[in-house]
C-alpha cells in the first residue's frame, strides 16, 4: 500500500494551500493556494510546482479565497488538463477572483519589467561616465534594456483563466463526486465564506482505503449569513487549519459594540471609518451587521462607500445561491428583504470614483480591498486617512506577518506607500469577533466531534503561522488525547 500526502503550501505559514495526495500513480490536489503576506512569501508563487502538472488526476478546491484557489491557473499553464471539482458557489466566486488576479498578474509583470529597464538604462548611463572609451555608449544603447533577459511573464493571464474556468465542475454539498480512480470527495460546508467546503477524501489503494478530511479554512459558529461549520465525526487523517489557534475571539456581542463605538465615534467627529476588508465573505458580513444596526437605529444612518468591483460581483453572486444560508437570512429573503444590502450603499466602479471619496461630505464609511493592506485601492485611502486624527482604521480580519496590515495593527507610527513615509496619527482599531475563522475554542470543538472510539491516527496541524500551530498543537495533545504534527513545506508522510 502506498497512500500519502505531501503538504506543498499552508505548512509553518497560513498562506498557499496546497496538499498533494498519491495512491500509486494517481495523484489529486487539494487546493492550489497563492502566497500572500510579505515579499519573500509572495516570490514563493514562481517557484515551480514540486511535481508535473500533467500527471495531476484531479483537483478540488475547498473555496474561492486567492490563498486556496490562486494558483490553479498557474498549474493550467504548466499543463494540467484534468478537472477541477468545487462547489457550485464556489466555481462562481473562483471565476470572478481569478479574473481579477489575472489582470493584476499582467500590471504587475509590466509594472516589474519597466523598473528593471529602468534600472538597466540607469546602469547603462553610470558605466558610460566611467569610461573613456568614445565607442561604448553606442554598444551600450544597443543593448539594454530590450537586449537583457531578466524579464518576466505574467504568472499567468485571462486565457488560463479561460482554460481554468472550463475544467471546473460544480457539485452540492453531502454528494459523494468520483474524482479519478479510487478517489472519492464528499464536500459538507464549512461556514467560511459562500460556497466553502470540508472535503472529505476516501482514497483506496488495493485492498486498503484511508478517509483524509480537510477541514479548508473553517467558519464560525453562529456567524451571520451562513449555516454553521458541518461536524465529521470519523476519519484516519484529519488536516486543519490554525490560523487563531493560539487565541480565541471576543464574542459577537461584544464585537457589534466595539463597531458601534467605532462608527459613533467617528460620526461624532465627521470623519472617515475605514474598513480593510477581503471582497469575499467579510465585506458581505460587513453589510449585513451594517444593515442591522441602522434598522435598529443603534447606528447614525452615515454614507457607506463600498469600494471593490470585486465585492460588488461576489455580493451578486451570494443572491444566487439562497441554498447556502443559515434560517436566520433566508427567512429575511423569502419576506421580500436583503440583509446584504445596506439602505444608500455606493458601489465605486472606476479608480477615478475611489479616488473622489477623498472630498465626500463627512461623516462617511469606506469598505475597501485588500484585507491585509497588501495592494488595491485601499493603499490611496491609506495615504488620505492615516494622517487625520478624525478618522479611525478598523481592522476586522486576520493582518498576515510581514504585511502592512500587521505593522499597523501592531502599532506602527509610520506606514510606507508608494515610497512615500505616512504618518500614522488616526485611531487604529481592531475587532477580532468578526473573523471568518474559527479560533482556538471553536477549532478544538470541531476536532472534538470525531468518535472517541475511532479517534483520527493523526491530525496534521496547517494554515498557521508557528506560534499559532504549535499552541493548537499543544491544545490537541493534552485537551482531545489525539496525536498532532506539525508538517514541515514539502514534507510527505505515509498514511498508514
């Protein structure tokens, strides 16, 4: 019997998910994730994929955020042909992410390519001033920078995205999908986002099967929108996550206060609540609180700005898929109600637009990408906001190390953008209750559900940064009796 997985993203670091199981010579993926966070992890997105992608059976996907399902065009270029399974939703939402990665791969790409000209032409002029050969400039003109070869390609672009989109197929939630050859996924919902799944993976190797489960990014209990994450109560091998699992949220309540200090406190003073948010799951959670508060009128009714074209899909995309909601919004849908749509919202859908949010009439609230302040529109909102005293930066989801978010939150007095150095003097806040992700007591109550008479072999700790997993690791061992590791990037273990 040969059956083993090999963990190629999300290992020692929360980003990059990527888990390759083999049985023979059959081979499926699980998720195919972009590095995100500082710079030396996001160089990690050119390195080549550990194995070739045209032996690959198959790959599912847990949900549609950049970190799970990033890479998958990338892996279509290197020649991948096979099909993608996900959930319906989430082959809808994977389609708008990935289009917009798409064109900021090219921008990016073309962005980098003109600097390394420049820099070449730059050395070009410095070698000419040092020397007295009249012959040399010529040579040099000649030569650079379109005679250098460290240029780049795009990690990908639209017609892989095409290519992507075409190998997708959807499945629902509880139906057992054959994806190749001894390999059956049962995806159950997770709670995460729209569309995100707990795969359950049977994997037979001659007279020998082993149930993996892979628990994706997990949801929280009783979070808005969404039903709860799915419990699973039997498998061999369990792979989950542990971005929060060193720490425990504060309860919702308490976070709905902390937002209603944050937006009267700004109405108060005529300023500016800005909001980093993913355009995926905590924008919608987002409006839906919103929409709550003011219907209650425990909020002032302030103009509320949604400035992400992606957030604006992804919402259009929740209103087709009512199958996925908790009782609580479907209820408010079949009265006529939309519990994602906040009353006045505006969607900007040209940078020209985001840019004149600066001279709107005061007090206003501003939802905008990306999450953890690593690009998008939200880093010319920075350059107008951090500065004012009257305007408040609120942190609502997890900031990844290395990243500005993280500096910020942190404390950090400065922020550097665009080469320039920002003061930091408006009110930094943080609200860890509105995290999509379990924290360390809702994680170990989900790993608590499989049967204490068939507890898993082993359960493999992923998606979080050291600290993170070795405290969850720790919880695992003394708290459910169960044997946790910690997988090195590239590792590969025989699940026997």
């Amino acid at each position: 019997m040969s059956i083993s997985i090999q963990f190629l993203g999300a290992a020692g670091c929360v980003t990059g998910s990527q888990f390759l199981v083999t049985a023979g010579d059959r081979r499926v993926l699980v998720d195919c994730g972009m590095f995100q966070g500082s710079p030396e992890e996001v160089a990690r997105n050119r390195m080549p994929f550990a194995f070739e992608a045209d032996g690959l059976d198959a790959l599912l996907l847990t949900h549609a955020h950049l970190d799970h399902c990033g890479r998958a065009p990338a892996l279509v270029r290197a020649g991948f042909g096979g099909p993608i399974h996900a959930t319906h939703a989430t082959v809808d939402l994977a389609e708008i992410v990935l289009r917009d990665s798409a064109k900021l791969q090219v921008e990016f790409t073309e962005r980098w390519n003109r600097r390394q000209a420049r820099k070449a032409e730059a050395e070009s002029e410095a070698t000419v001033e040092e020397t007295d050969d009249e012959t040399l400039p010529e040579r040099i003109r000649s030569a650079a920078p379109e005679g250098r070869t460290d240029t780049r390609e795009p990690l990908y672009d639209e017609r892989d995205v095409e290519s992507t989109v075409s190998q997708m197929r959807g499945c629902d939630y509880g139906t057992e999908v054959q994806v190749a050859e001894g390999f059956t996924a049962v995806f159950h919902d997770a709670g995460h986002i729209l569309g995100s799944a707990i795969i359950e993976l049977r994997v037979t190797d001659r007279a020998e099967m082993r149930t993996i489960v892979f628990s994706g990014d997990l949801g929280r209990d009783e979070s808005p929108i969404l039903r709860d994450p799915t419990p699973i109560a039997h498998a061999d091998h369990v792979v989950v996550e542990s971005t929060y699992g060193n720490r425990e949220h504060a309860p919702h309540d308490e976070a709905i206060e902390e937002l209603v200090t944050a937006i009267t406190e700004v109405a108060s003073d005529e300023g500016v609540l800005l909001v980093p948010a993913f355009a995926i799951g905590r924008t919608q959670e987002v409006i839906w609180v919103l929409d709550h508060l003011v219907r209650e009128e425990r909020i002032p009714r302030i103009p509320l700005y949604l400035d992400s074209p992606m957030a604006s899909r992804a919402t259009s995309v929740y209103h087709e898929h009512p199958e996925t909601y908790d009782d609580e919004t479907a209820a408010l849908l079949r009265s006529g109600d939309s519990p994602l749509e906040y009353p006045g919202q505006q969607f900007t859908d040209s940078v020209e637009e985001s840019k004149a949010i600066r001279y709107a009439k005061r007090p206003i609230m501003v939802v905008a990408a990306s999450g953890m302040l690593t690009g998008g529109r939200i880093m010319h909102h920075l350059k107008d906001f951090l500065p004012d005293p009257k305007c408040t930066l609120l942190f609502i989801g997890y900031q990844g190390e290395g990243t500005l978010g993280r500096h910020l939150q942190d404390g950090g007095k400065t922020a550097r953008i665009d080469g320039q150095e920002i003061d930091v003097r408006c009110r930094v806040r943080v609200i860890s209750g509105f995290s999509a992700h379990a924290d360390q007591h809702e994680l170990e109550a989900w790993l608590a559900h499989f049967a204490a008479d068939a507890k898993p072999k082993t359960i493999f700790i992923v998606h979080g940064d050291p600290d993170a997993a070795e405290a969850f690791a720790g919880r695992i061992r003394s708290d459910l009796g169960m044997e946790a590791h910690i997988p090195k990037h590239r590792e590969t273990v025989s699940l026997v």
